[in-house]
C-alpha cells in the first residue's frame, strides 16, 4: 500500500510558431488515480460544515426539502470526519454541535443529535452568505491538516454590501472547497459564482425543490472521496516571458489567474483544491519573446506540487520552436480548439444575458446567436437545449430574435449550465502534442 495517489501530467499543444509569433497554447490534462494517502484502514481526516439557508424565504416546502437535505448530508458523511451544520439567516448560527462548541467528531450518536437539531430549524430573516462563510472558515481553521470542504445552499438574493461579502470571499479564498447551490428562481448566479471562484468549488441550479436531497448526498459523497487536502499547480516561465492565464477548462470552468501566489519572480503556484480519483484539464498561455527559425525553447516549466511539503507529484513542458512552415505553424492543436471554442462560448452566453438583463436587446441577440451556432456547430446540445429557451429564429426573416416570456428559470439554467464543459472526443488519428 502506497502513502501517496498517483498523479499524471500530458500537455497537448502544437509548438510550433510562425516567425514574429509570441503566443503559446497548451492543455495540461491532471489525472488522479485516487488512493490513499495513509493507511487503507485510516482515511484521510476530513473536516465538512453543511451551510442551510434558513431564511423567511424559505418558509413552507423549501425548509422542509431543505431540513431533509442537511439530514442527508450528515448520513452520508462517514465515521471520523469532523462536521458542523450552520444556519444561514442575517447572520450565521451554529446549530450543530451549539453555540459556543466547534467541530465533532462524526459517528452513530453525533449523527442522530445533528438530524435532531436539523429537524427543529425554521425559516425567518435575512440572508447575509459572507457571514455563513466565515462562521464555516472558522470551524475548518480548526482542522488545518483536514480535507476541508462547505456545502451551501440558498434560494435567495445576499443582503450584504458587496464589499463586505467580497471582503470574507477574499479572506477565505483557497482556505477551504465550498460546494453551492441555488434553489428557486430568486437567487443570483453570478453571486455564487463568486463564491465557487473564490472557494475552488462547484455552484449549480437545484430547479426542483424535491432533488435537493439527492444533491446534498451526491455532493457530501464527492467529498468524501477526497484523499488529497491540497494540490497547487506551479508554473515557471522564462525571462522577458508573460503568463496570460492559467485556466482550468475541464470539468467546469474556473480562472486561476488571480489566485497566483509567488514562488520566485518566474515562477507561481495556483490552487487546484483537493482531490480524489479524477481528472481535470487546464489551459496554460505563455507570451514568449520572438525567436529564429528552427530555435526551441522552453515556454514554460509545469509541475504539480503539494505546497506543504514541496513534494512535487507530475511535471512537464511547453515548448516554442519557430518555424517558416505554414503547414507546422498554422495548425491548431485539438484540444487547445475544443476548450478555447468552450471558453468563448462561456463568455458569450455571459455578455448574451448581461445585456438582456440590462435590456440592450440587440447586443443580447447577437451574442445569444453567435452562443447558439457554436453551439450547434460543436454538438454541444445540452447548451444547445438551454439556448433555444432564450433565443429562437425568426420564422420570417430566419433571422435570430430573443424570445418573450423567458422563464426565469431557464436563464439560470444556462447561466449556470454556461460554465460546465465537454471533453473532447477522442479519434483514432494522432493529436498534436
């Protein structure tokens, strides 16, 4: 039995550039075999906290859907882990372990007491989701040698200040992986896309009330499966060199540009969270100095390291050679195509509802449209689904037009269907590397 997960490290990309080319392109895809960290019959200790909203707007059916949800969550999480149950209102309240106590100690009597005290929760008040955030960075501070892991949900709009709640985002940024879910269709995408930016975590669209449960298990289970706390991708550049963006664009996309903590002035480390058995794809831009024809040089120097120990777990190389080889310079590595296309579709979508919430029709129609035929042209037809409840050509002119009456529902389900991508097919055919 091994003390350490097996990572791998591909980067795909086409090396070559034309002469005056600056640009480099590469998808560094990450796969984790999982595995234990620590002995099979020890599991990696793991801290969670279960946000509830508990607002007056989730009075009726949603406190109740909600009540049986945090119940679920704290079935599924297994023995030894360390956990707490908030509710969220104007302020946050520790409900489980009580006021005062921190993290337990999950087992058959702690588990019981936690549904007990779930099951006596009421919907009333506000709703401030910085102060839920902070309550549970608190609680896993306490655990920092834990996989730390938050599940938040909500139905509603946040009452706080943006700088206030931008503030306890910025405080906790890295600190813990935070899971959130809108239920309804009175909440804000782009807040808990703040929120899953910030925290390195998923946010998703619970349309009906009734499934909830089933996301709070299926979420809780996912984080269970984690068996490494924390694993940050370090990326060196050369001199004169400029890192444009490290991107990760597979399963779901998320900028870690910001998020960069220096190692040395050529080199940064950028947060990935915790892992399990899985694998993600990154998009790497490097801005190189102009070369010679037939000159290689290293564009950049990756490695997957884990910042405590400095233990470096996969590694490999982007490359630059300049060529006068139309044929060599001009084609475009498949996967750099595939995700740049998803990222562009992502943005469109984006500035498409924008500009429809702000009533600028004309802008919103024309991104919408040129969303939709990318859609169309790439076989994303999930998205596709998602954009024909928003825009529809005009059986007159043929021309794109937004359609009436949009249900609310529906532009949340693409906003937040917007940031999920596919992966690329595979073919029998060769891929550049």
């Amino acid at each position: 039995m091994t003390d350490q997960p097996a990572f791998t490290m591909t980067i795909d990309q086409n090396k070559y550039l034309p002469l005056g080319g600056r640009e480099v392109h590469a998808i560094v895809t990450v796969a984790s075999a999982g595995g234990p960290v620590v002995r099979q019959d020890v599991p990696a200790e793991a801290a969670e906290v279960i946000i509830i909203d508990t607002s007056g707007s989730m009075s009726g059916s949603k406190i109740r859907e909600a009540r049986q949800a945090a119940a679920t969550a704290v079935r599924t999480l297994r023995d030894g882990v360390h956990f707490a149950v908030v509710a969220g209102t104007e302020s946050a309240h520790l409900v489980y372990p009580g006021r005062g106590a921190g993290l337990v100690e999950a087992n058959r009597a702690t588990r019981a007491e936690a549904e007990q005290a779930i099951g006596r929760l009421l919907a009333h008040g506000g709703t401030a989701i910085g102060s839920w955030l902070d309550l549970a960075g608190r609680l896993l501070s306490t655990r920092p040698s834990a996989i730390r892991h938050a599940l938040l949900m909500t139905d509603g709009q946040n009452n706080e200040r943006p700088d206030v709640f931008d503030s306890v985002l910025r405080s906790w940024s890295g600190a813990f992986v935070c899971d959130a879910l809108g239920v309804g269709d009175d909440w804000v995408p782009a807040e808990l896309r703040k929120v899953a930016e910030a925290l390195l975590g998923t946010f998703d669209f619970v349309r009906d009330q009734a499934d909830l449960p089933e996301y709070f298990r299926r979420l809780t289970q996912t984080s269970m499966s984690k068996t490494v706390a924390e694993v940050s991708l370090r990326v060196w550049v050369p001199q004169a060199a400029v890192l444009k963006y490290v991107k990760q664009v597979s399963p779901t996309l998320l900028d870690l540009t910001g998020k960069r903590a220096d190692v040395n002035p050529l080199t940064g480390d950028y947060p990935t969270g915790s892992w399990g058995a899985e694998e993600r794809e990154y998009h790497v831009c490097v801005e190189v100095p102009t070369g010679q024809v037939g000159q290689e040089i290293r564009a950049s120097w990756i490695k997957l390291v884990r910042p405590d120990t400095e233990e470096v777990l996969a590694g490999g190389n982007v490359l630059a050679q300049w060529s006068d080889d139309l044929a060599q310079s001009t084609r475009i590595n498949r996967k750099v195509a595939h995700y740049t296309g998803q990222e562009e579709l992502h943005e469109l979508i984006q500035e498409g509802l924008g500009a429809r919430a702000a009533g600028d029709v004309d802008t919103a129609t024309a991104r919408l449209a040129e969303a939709r035929q990318i859609a169309e042209n790439t076989g994303r037809e999930d998205t596709l689904r998602l954009l024909n409840k928003v825009i529809e050509r005009d059986p007159e002119t043929g021309t794109a037009r937004l359609r009436r009456d949009v249900a609310k529902a529906d532009a949340i389900a693409l906003d937040t269907g917007s940031v999920r991508t596919s992966r690329l097919r595979e073919r029998n055919e060769g891929t550049d590397r």
